[in-house]
C-alpha cells in the first residue's frame, strides 16, 4: 500500500460523523455566506491566538495581501521576507504593487537568518514578513527591536505553523497582524481553500473587513475603498471550528510522529529537524536534509512511499521572478538546501505501521 506525504482520508473517517454534521449545520442554518458559523469561527479563532479580531477570508495567499493592504503596504513599498518559502507568501507582496527583498536563512533550522535583516532595510522598507516555516516560528525579538526603531510593520505567515508557540507567545500574536491558510494539508486544514487574517488592531480589522467585501462595511451598495470578494466559505468555517477544538490533538500527534522519526533514525547521516530555543514545534513538515536526496527519494519509491520536497526551487531563482535581480550566490544557504531537503510523510493519523516501515526502508536505503 502506498504511503504517501500526506493523506487525509484517515482523518475523515474517525471525524465523518462531525464532518457531515458541519455541513449539514450550515445548509439548515438559512445563511450560506458571511453568516454564524464565520463570526463563531472568527471569535474562537481569535481567543485561541489572544488577540482580539480575526477575518476570515478564501485562501492564505489573500490573507498575506490583505494583511499587508490592511497594514499600509502597498506600491513602492519593499517587504523584507525569505526565499525559502512556498511562492503564495511572494506573490501577495507582488501582487499588492511592493517590491520582496530576500534574506538568507539559517542552516540549522531553515529559517529567516534575523541577523541579516537589518541590512536590507532602505528608506522603502514599509513591512518585515517572517515565515514560520515547517511548524516553528521565527526569533521575534530582534525583529520586533527593528521594526519598533524603524518604525516597520511586522506580518506574520503562519501558514505552516498553526498552534506554535515561541516563548510562550503563539505563532501570530506576536506581530502587527498574521495571516494563516487552511488549505486542506495545514496543522488546522479546511475541505478547500480558507485563510485569515489576524489582529489586535481595530482599525487594521476594519480595514481587513472592508478588503474582503469588495470595500464596503456596512452598506452593500457603497464602496469606500476598492476590496476584493475574499470571504470566507461558511461551510468550510464550521468544519474549522470543530477542527479548531482538535487542533491541540493533531499537535500532539504530530509530534508523536516527529519522536518515532527522531528515535528510529538517530544516528544516521540524515540531518533531522533542529528546534530552535525556545520554540515548540508543531511539525508541520519533518523535513530532513542529505546531499545524496534525489537517490533516496528514487530509492523509496520500490517500497511504495513517496516523498516531498519543501522547496525544490527558492522563489528568488524563478523565472516569474527574475526582475527582482538576484544573480545565482545570492542566497547561499537557501540555495544549498533546495538540493539536499526533503520532507517525511506527516500527518496525525498516519498509522504507526507506516512510520515503522518508513524508518525500516530509510535505514536500508541509507
């Protein structure tokens, strides 16, 4: 039987019962767009990150666009952010009209390098965008300093990182706003597309309420400043809040996967996932890294379990972005690990048999 990176259908048949019943709600509710189930989710959404406003809108990529509209950042404006991430996180700061200038990453965790920011900062800085990326966040303090001193707004993607904390702080409460995905495979994933986009700013969640429905607030008919349709789907905002009160529990089995993984190919010349100080992370992916990856992804694929690779291509090297000038080098450490990373299927109900024959079939093949 195949195992693949991820797999949902596990998960749907212990929740059907749940599942159908969030559908059903909805479709009795008389209300099928912008209705209870949105503002409950939105509520509980909020509470659990301890902020105070949360707007649901279609998809993670217009939660990073919105956010950043919403936070001022718009034409002429550079968004300072990582290469090392999934290219939705670029495309909002392109599509809002700024420019993204690319840090390097660290090569123990793989995320944004915070010593690097400051000197990409220029008199066009508007936003720092740090990606929690893989299920851990990114060292907030020396951002926070940065953006206090320059007088910078911080956007968090917490697409990947749902539920993370970082000194006890949870992933996007720590800067100005946050945006997350729902996309189906995230640590908190919808039956389709979702996202939102959170806040303790009152005029920033106006703005993002406006932004989402078409520019208008209150009254249909009456723009106030051009929006987008980006509203969250009722029906998958009732699956999210039934899933949102499991959300600690996929945690918790994702780690159990991550310490079966961790356990099983100690001392083997993979390099397996480093959590940074302070950090608790979600794993999202397990991303492992190995100069030889390529063969071993090949490799594995005789026992029937295929792989992914958690970014085969930095965003700086595509050719949608080949304006922006950065020349092959530039990004040393991101460009080293597109070569060598790989992720590990992930998932909390991915059955202990198959973990086991995971770690079995990669000691072999290593």
């Amino acid at each position: 039987m195949a195992t693949r990176v991820w797999d949902y259908l596990p998960e749907y048949e212990s929740e059907r019962a749940d599942i159908l019943d969030a559908v059903e709600t909805v479709f009795r509710s008389g209300r099928l767009v912008l209705g209870e189930s949105v503002r409950s989710f939105e509520e509980e959404f909020a509470a659990y990150h301890g902020v105070r406003h949360c707007i649901g809108v279609d998809n993670g990529t217009n939660a990073v666009k919105l956010g950043l509209q919403a936070l001022g950042v718009g034409r002429g404006d550079e968004v300072i952010t990582v290469s090392n991430t999934a290219a939705p996180t670029v495309v909002a700061i392109d599509a809002v009209g700024a420019t993204p200038v690319f840090t390097d990453v660290r090569a123990d965790t793989y995320l944004m390098d915070v010593e690097r920011v400051e000197a990409a900062i220029t008199p066009r800085t508007r936003c720092l965008l740090p990606v929690h990326l893989y299920g851990q966040c990114v060292d907030m303090a020396p951002l926070e300093r940065l953006a206090a001193a320059h007088g910078l707004v911080i956007l968090e993607d917490c697409a990947q990182a749902h539920g993370a904390r970082h000194h006890g702080r949870t992933a996007g409460s720590m800067g100005h706003a946050a945006a997350f995905s729902f996309y189906p495979t995230k640590v908190l994933g919808a039956y389709g597309d979702g996202g939102a986009t959170i806040t303790s700013d009152g005029d920033v969640a106006r703005a993002l309420r406006r932004l989402r429905y078409y520019g208008m607030e209150q009254t249909y008919y009456v723009v106030q400043t051009p929006g987008h349709n980006a509203r969250l789907d009722e029906v998958q905002a009732e699956i999210l809040r039934r899933k949102l009160s499991r959300l600690d529990r996929y945690i918790a089995g994702r780690r159990a996967v991550a310490a079966r993984y961790a356990e099983g190919l100690a001392g083997t010349d993979l390099v397996l996932p480093e959590t940074a100080a302070g950090n608790e992370h979600v794993y999202y992916l397990y991303v492992v890294r190995h100069p030889r990856r390529d063969e071993i992804i090949q490799a594995l694929h005789a026992f029937d379990i295929h792989l992914n690779v958690s970014y085969p291509w930095p965003v700086h090297t595509m050719s949608g972005f080949a304006h922006l000038g950065y020349a092959q080098g530039s990004l040393p450490v991101t460009e080293a690990l597109a070569g060598e990373i790989f992720s590990l299927p992930m998932y909390p109900s991915l059955p202990v048999e198959s973990q086991e024959r995971i770690i079995t079939a990669l000691l072999k093949v290593l």
